[in-house]
C-alpha cells in the first residue's frame, strides 16, 4: 500500500524509516514512514487530505490528474485492519505519512444485510 503516488513528489525520492516507539505501541504493530522533502502542507490542506473526492490543492488535480479517493481509501483500509494512517507535514519542507497497522489482523464480523 502506498501513501501517496509517486508521482506526487517533487523532491528527492522518498526515505522509508521503519522503527517502533515502544512508549506508544502496546501491542505487535507494524510501522511504516514514508517523507519527502517536498513542498508540504499547510493546516488547512492537512484538514482535507483524507475527505474523500477532496485534493489537498486544486491545482494539484489539474497538474498530476486523480479525484481524490486515494488516501481516503487507504486510511480506511487501515482502519478496516485496526490501524490507521496518519500524516505529519510543514508547509516548505515535506511530508511524512504513518501506516500503522497490527501484526495480526483484527477479525471482521459480517453484519446481516
């Protein structure tokens, strides 16, 4: 799963930093940082970025094309697993996106439609 397509970088290319805060994860979790060092985010884009048919910047759609749902899904999709994605970012200096997900998949219980 990516965070965010490649195609959306402007720097150099992505680092991936795996590691664990022990002090924060009470339980096997599998944790991936992806950061660039490209132009970041302001508050209010950070606010968007997950609603779903929502770019973080207009101009962004008309430059690299997509709608939207991208990290809209893989958030759900981590939350679906017991994770989550997150995002952390500084307008100028780039972003950095957290999956954060259970060694183990939590089980899913089907509701009757």
């Amino acid at each position: 799963m990516t965070a965010s397509s490649p195609t959306h970088q402007h720097a150099d290319s992505p680092t991936q930093d795996r590691r664990s805060d022990a002090a924060t994860l009470s339980r096997s979790t599998i944790l991936f940082r992806i950061s660039d060092t490209g132009i970041g985010m302001t508050p209010e884009q950070l606010s968007k970025l997950f609603q779903a048919f929502t770019q973080a910047d207009a101009s962004t759609s008309k430059k690299y094309g997509g709608t939207g749902l991208g990290l809209a899904l893989s958030r759900k999709f981590c939350q679906l697993m017991g994770g989550e994605l997150t995002v952390e970012s500084q307008f100028g200096n780039g972003s950095t996106f957290t999956v954060m997900l259970p060694a183990v998949a939590n089980s899913v219980t089907r509701k009757a439609s």
